[in-house]
C-alpha cells in the first residue's frame, strides 16, 4: 500500500462520510471498512463512499 497525498476536497468527503458514520453509531465499523478498502487498493474517495453505503446495509 502506498500513501499518497490528498486533495482538500477527498478530505472533506472523507470527514463527512465519517461524521455521518458516527451519527449511526457505526463509526468504527467504517473505520474499518475503509482502511480494508485502501489496503484493497481503492482510492481514499472510494474507500470512504464504499465504507459508507457498507454501513447503511448493515443499518
């Protein structure tokens, strides 16, 4: 896994994927979801909106 630098808008969805995560109690549910999606491979966009809509089917 390589890191890479983010943009200010990817962090802005990245943080607000997450408070949306919080508010449902599952954050570190998506925590986990989206460091599994980078080791994965997927983009730090990806993982946060993969980790979201993951939580929601699990709501």
């Amino acid at each position: 896994m390589s890191f890479e630098r983010i943009d200010i808008v990817t962090a802005g969805v990245i943080f607000s994927r997450m408070a949306n995560a919080r508010e449902k109690g599952m954050d570190a549910r998506w925590l986990d979801v989206f460091v599994e999606s980078l080791y994965a491979g997927a983009s730090p966009m990806e993982a946060a909106i993969f980790a979201e809509e993951s939580i929601d089917i699990a709501d």
